[in-house]
C-alpha cells in the first residue's frame, strides 16, 4: 500500500470513529439533563444502535455490495448523517429527538463495515496491515473524548445544565459533514457481486450458520454472547451520567482511557490466548465485567475515585478478551464453508439482539431505582449487571469444554 492512500484511510478511520465518540458516550447524560428523558426513553434511545446494527447487513448486502462504490455509499450516508446530527442538535423533546437519532443509526452501522472494506479493498495482507490502519479509529475515539471534556468542557456539570452538552452533536455533525466529502476522495472500491447475481437472505443474515449450534459448545457460547450483552448495555447506556451525576472531574476524558486500555490488551490478546486457551481467556473477559461493575457500585468521586478508573481502565479485558477472542473462536469453529456467515450471526446475535435487549433491561433498572429527589441508587444500578456478568459467567464454565485443549491433554 503506498503511502497516499494509507494516509487516506488513516484519515477515514480517525473521522469515523471520532464521529461516533464525539456524541455517543456522553448522550445519556445529554437525554437525563437536557430532555428530561426516563430510563425507558433513554434505553429506546440507545436501541436504535441495535436496530442500525440489524438493518445494517441489508444495506450493505442488497445495496453496497451490488450496485455502488463502497466510497460513494459511505460519502451519502456521512453526508445525510450530518444533516441529521443538526437536527439532533436542534431537538428541545425526547418525541422529537428520537426518529433523527433512529435514522441517523440506521444509516451509521453500515458505515462501520464499509470503513472496513474500504481499506480491505487496498491492502494485500489485511493481517498484518489492518491494525496500524484501524488503530486511528480509537485514537479518533479519544480525541472526541479529550475535546469534549479538557478543551470545552461540555461535561462539566454547571455546563450540562446550561445546556451546552448539546454542542457535541454539531462537534459530530462537522466531523460528519467532513468526512461525507472526503470519502469521495478515497480509494475506488467497486461492488463485490455482480448486479444481476441473486443474493439470499439467508446469507446477509447469517442464517446458514445456524447449523453451527447443533454443537453444544458453540451454542452455549452464542447463548452467552447474547447474555453478557445485558451487562454490556448498562456502559453504554449509564457510565457517562454516572460519572458526572457523582461528580467526576472531566468524566468524559478519563472514560478514553478505556480505549487507550482496549488497544493495550488487543495486543496482549495473542499471547494469553495461546497461552491459556480460548475458555480461560473469555471466562476472564466475563468477569472483568461483574469486577469492573461493582467497582462502579462501591467507588465515588473524592477519596475511592481510584475504583472508578480502575473499572473504566478494565474495559480493554471486558471488551478484548470476550468481544475479539469470541470472533477468533467463531472462525475456527465455523470452517472455510461458514466463516462469513457465523461473524454475521455472531454481530447479529451481540450488536443486534443482545444489545436491544440489555438496553431494555438497563431503561427498566435505572427507572426502578430513580429516588423521589431525582437521583439515582447508583449501587443497585451497577450491582444488577454485575451480578448477571457472573452467572454468565459460571454457567459459561460449567457447561463449556475448551474443545482443543480437551484433546491435548488426551494425545499428551
């Protein structure tokens, strides 16, 4: 790859996720503040990342993939999706905010795969070139969080009840609007089937990889990445308000030193794997997410302020050593023949079922726990999906066998 174009899709990670960090990690404490949204309304919200997610394969299977350049359809839907951040921007009502921030994910999740075959499409080893290209989408992801909270401060709490949190959205919106015109400059990459070859359903979905749960080992894995999506919506969904319901400083900024944890432990992934085997490495993934919560749930802002950025700093493991081995282990079961069929179930499962549901589950917890003054009884908040993180996480070592390590021993 030369260097023009690595400098290219460098740029497009960087603004891709920099978009989705400029507005997604404080927008909870945004709806609670400043639209006066209940759980159940702030839960809907963040579905709409579910629904994207479920729509996504449609888009990219019936539309990209057949008829368009994936730089052009990346430029349209960037360049729609700023139109619809002014509008998110302008929102005063939760009835009125929702279908501009529904359509907006609609259009956005399907850019995450195209940001993807974008700089596939150039790259000869895509093993060793993709990492030093998709690390720029955290540093992306980072920067958003460092502007909002140390350059503007948007997330501090006299500046979220005057309203300004709102600003993140026209920061997204021109990050948006910037990178819509830029994907037109990007690297040509044509469609990947041929217009009049038929496609099935049951390809964009994944559908075919459902004969991979007549394994008992492989179905209890997907059961569980289902499950340890509940916990992982309660995040999402109410780190950030937390955070600056409680009084930590810059708590948008120092929530970035999760990504910076996720890019530390992507590379430590490797060697614990080989080393330990798949089970062991997600059985840790699944507690780091029952230890991280109930440092949530005892920690505070002055004196075990350490608790909370421990649980932040934990977010590599919870999300590495589940999210990232769980795709490798997804592939080695699945085969030659169902490979790309099981990650889309897989994403389908996670992203799509699992997150609708845990963004439910977290609307409904943070509504039963909102005290009459307002506030909420954060230690119950976070102490529930801790505790669903561990019975996922000790049904997950009862009744999984870590197949390959079962016949080491026995030929050993």
């Amino acid at each position: 790859m030369n260097l023009n174009n690595r400098i290219k899709l460098s740029s497009m990670m960087f603004l891709e996720f920099f978009i989705w960090g400029s507005w997604f990690v404080t927008l909870g404490t945004f709806l609670g503040s400043n639209l006066s949204a209940n759980g159940g309304q702030t839960g809907s919200v963040f579905s709409t990342q579910s629904w994207g997610a479920i729509i996504a394969p449609f888009i990219i299977g019936l539309i990209a993939d057949r008829y368009f350049n994936a730089e052009k359809i990346l430029g349209v839907l960037h360049l729609v999706g700023a139109l619809l951040m002014y509008q998110m921007y302008n929102a005063t009502d939760i009835n009125v905010f929702y279908p501009y921030v529904l359509g907006y994910m609609i259009l956005f999740m399907p850019t995450l795969a195209l940001v993807n075959s974008v700089s596939f499409n150039q790259m000869k080893d895509p093993e060793k070139e993709f990492s030093t290209i998709r690390v720029w989408g955290t540093i992306g992801w980072i920067a958003a969080g460092l502007m909002i909270s140390y350059i503007f401060h948007w997330d501090q709490k006299e500046n979220v009840a005057e309203g300004l949190l709102k600003n993140t959205f026209l920061m997204a919106g021109i990050g948006s609007l910037v990178l819509g015109l830029f994907s037109f400059a990007l690297p040509k990459t044509p469609p990947k089937v041929a217009a009049g070859e038929k496609v099935k359903i049951s390809d964009i979905l994944g559908l075919d990889a459902l004969k991979l749960l007549k394994d008992k080992n492989f179905a209890i894995f997907f059961v569980s990445s289902i499950l340890i999506c509940i916990p992982l919506a309660f995040y999402y969904q109410n780190a950030n308000p937390f955070l600056t319901n409680i009084g930590l400083e810059n708590a948008t900024g120092k929530m970035t030193i999760g990504q910076a944890s996720e890019v530390l432990f992507l590379l430590l992934l490797p060697v614990f794997f080989t080393r330990f085997g798949f089970k062991k490495t997600i059985l840790v993934g699944m507690l780091a997410w029952a230890v991280r919560y109930a440092l949530f749930a005892y920690g505070n802002a002055s004196e075990l302020s350490f608790m909370l950025i421990l649980g932040i700093a934990l977010h590599g493991i919870c999300y590495d050593f589940f999210f990232v081995s769980g795709q490798i282990y997804t592939n080695s079961a699945a085969g030659e023949k169902y490979k790309s069929s099981a990650q889309g179930l897989i994403t389908l499962a996670t992203y799509g079922v699992g997150m609708l549901i845990g963004f439910m589950v977290a609307g409904w917890i943070t509504d039963t726990y909102k005290l009459a003054d307002g506030s909420f009884d954060w230690k119950m908040v976070w102490i529930i999906p801790s505790g669903i993180a561990l019975v996922v996480f000790v049904l997950f070592a009862l009744f999984f066998t870590d197949k390959k390590k079962v016949e080491a021993q026995i030929n050993s």
